[in-house]
C-alpha cells in the first residue's frame, strides 16, 4: 500500500502526486481513480472538480512527469561546463535502474498508447529530450546527423539499461550500459 501523498496541500496538486506515484508503480490502465482518491486523501468531490474523467487525470499526472523528468535531464544537458561532459553528466546522472524510468514504462501501459494525447506527452518527452542531447553533441563537435543518431543512441542506452537492469535484478546491468555509451562517445570525440 502506497503512502497518503502530503507534499503539497492543494487538492488538485495532491490528487495529481498521487497519480503520478500510482501510475509509476501500478501503470495507469491498473489504477483506478478511486485508488487515487485514496492515496491522495481528497474528497471524492474535488478529484471530479479538476478531473471529470480518468483521461484528464492520467493527462494531467503523466504531463507532471514528463516534466520532472526533462527538467532532470535539461539541467544536467545545461550545466556551465563543456559538452562532452554535459552529455556524459546525463549519461552518468543517478538513477534507480530497478525502479525503471517512470516515462519509459508508460510506453508499456496500452492505456498511455491508445490515447492519443497521453501518447503525444510521452512522445513529446523523448523528442524534447533527443533534441536537447543532440544540440550538446553537436556542440561537442559531432556533425548534426551524427549527433542526432548518438542522441537516440544515448537515449536508447538509458532505456535499454532500466529494462536490462529490471530483468536481471542488476543495477550494475545500467551502469555497464552507460560506461560503454560514454566510452563510445568519448572516443569518438577524440577522433
């Protein structure tokens, strides 16, 4: 059983933290809005207030976290220090390679894929993110269709490494996968 989300005091800020919580644990076609309401600890009346439906719920918190997850990825991307090291800090940013990446997994949830919004913010976050990375690496020296492919090629390396690390138990499974991305990289930006 999840916690009664209190960092925030507002109604509607409660009911999308807890949202957002659930989501990452249960996916959003497993939650119920009720489940919500109960860890948010609002009244039923204010969860249909500013969600009349499960649609603006899971619009409302998915968007949240894509937006804590950018801003993640941003500051490390526009850090005041060269680029190759802005790229590699977000490579190499701390992760909780067993919880999973609380994007990437609603990419696995048929609800996030059927709805065409939801789908669109969670699209929005990779190529919002993609594009950040690729700009860094271009930066660094890469020619632009060059840093373009490297910054799927990161991206995908992260993921790739939350579902290797979730598979095997191993969070020494991520970390592998991103020392080789960021060897890859700093070799080919000594070239």
């Amino acid at each position: 059983m999840l916690a009664p989300v209190t960092q925030t005091t507002d109604a509607r800020g409660r009911l999308v933290a807890a949202a957002q919580e659930l989501f990452a644990a249960r996916g959003v076609s497993a939650t119920s809005p009720r489940q919500v309401l109960a860890a948010s600890g609002v009244g039923q009346g204010s969860l249909y207030h500013h969600f009349p439906t499960k649609h603006d719920l899971a619009l409302a918190a998915v968007g949240a976290t894509v937006d804590d997850a950018l801003a993640e990825s941003l500051q490390a991307l526009s850090a005041e220090a060269p680029a190759l090291e802005r790229a590699l800090a977000y490579l190499g940013r701390p992760r909780d390679a067993l919880a999973g990446c609380k994007v990437g997994r609603l990419t696995s949830d048929q609800a996030v894929m059927d709805d065409e919004a939801v789908r669109t913010v969670v699209g929005t976050y990779f190529a919002r993110l993609v594009d950040a990375l690729a700009r860094v690496l271009a930066e660094a020296g890469l020619p632009d269709a060059d840093a373009r492919d490297r910054a799927h090629a990161a991206v995908a390396v992260v993921q790739g490494g939350y579902v290797l690390a979730r598979a095997t138990g191993d969070p020494d499974a991520m970390r592998a996968a991103v020392r080789g991305m960021a060897a890859l990289l700093r070799a080919e930006a000594g070239r």
